[in-house]
C-alpha cells in the first residue's frame, strides 16, 4: 500500500486517472472514486478526472459498452468526455495514475523531472493487485469490462485509505 495522502486544507486534493484513450479504463475509474468518496463523506475535498495518452477519441462519451456496465453496478458515466494529457495536468493535478506500465512510461517521458513524484501506477494503491496493469477491454467481450470494475473498485477503496483527512 502507499503512503498516506494528506488531503490540503485550502483546496482539493486533483486526482487524474489515465489509459489509452480515456474511454473504457480511465473513465471507469474516474466513476468509481467520485462516487466512493463521496460515499465517504470526502465530497469537494478531492476532485477527479480522467484522460488519455491519446488522442484517438477526443470529445467522445466513453465507450457504450463501459457505460452499460458501469451502469448496471450504479456507476454514471454519461457525463465524461475523452481528453488527451496535456503537460499542464503534471502542475494541476496532485496525483496522476496510470491504469498501466505503458501508460506510466509515456507519462513520465512528457513530465517534467521535477514533478515525476506525482506519477504512480493506479493499482498500487491496491495490495491484492498493486503494480497489476488494468487491461484494456476494448476489444473484447464483458468479462473484459467487468474485470475493469473490479480493479477499479479495488484501487479506489485502496487510495481512499490512504487518504488522510485531517478530521
């Protein structure tokens, strides 16, 4: 498990989720945590949203498929969009992850060295899958999707314990 992440007092902990083309995984992911923190009482203290290394489906709703089944286990993903990272994401998000290796390594190449720090890997904050990449299930059939949610629920409940509130 990572360590603790002290929520600042004078504005929202930026959390930024990213995969390929910010339409199945990082959409998903962005879903689950608005919502468990929530659940958690830490609605407004810690803001979140997703992206993509690539461009591929800019200004897109995310994927039919990932929003069907996002859906059926009460996760909204109508309202996202698909966006590409941007350098300046690196200065306004406190903690950008990565939904795997190959998403980590183009983010740390476009980072700049002096905030490499706030770069991770999203299943790191998972003990039971920590370091696991979150396939992409794109080209494959529901099983794909709903191993999707299960990794992103874990590696959510695991960042939200490391959050420490100040409360």
């Amino acid at each position: 498990m990572s360590a603790q992440i002290v929520l600042p007092e004078d504005r929202p902990l930026r959390v930024l989720f990213v995969c390929t083309g910010n339409i199945c995984r990082s959409p998903t992911a962005e879903a689950v945590a608005r919502r468990l923190f929530a659940a958690a009482g830490l609605d407004g203290r810690v803001e979140f949203d997703s992206a993509g290394t690539h461009g591929y489906h800019v200004g897109e709703a995310p994927d039919p498929r990932a929003m069907a089944f996002a859906a059926k286990h009460g996760y909204d993903l109508s309202g996202l969009r698909a966006r590409r990272v941007e350098v300046d994401d690196f200065a306004r998000f406190d903690l950008l992850l990565a939904m795997d290796r190959g998403h980590h390594a183009q983010m740390l190449a476009m980072c700049p060295t002096e905030r490499a720090h706030r770069v991770a890997m999203f299943t790191g904050f998972a003990d039971e899958v920590a370091d696991r990449d979150v396939p992409d299930p794109y080209y494959g059939g529901e099983d794909g999707f709903r191993e999707v949610l299960d990794l992103c629920e874990r590696g959510v409940r695991g960042l939200l314990g490391t959050v420490e509130t100040g409360r």
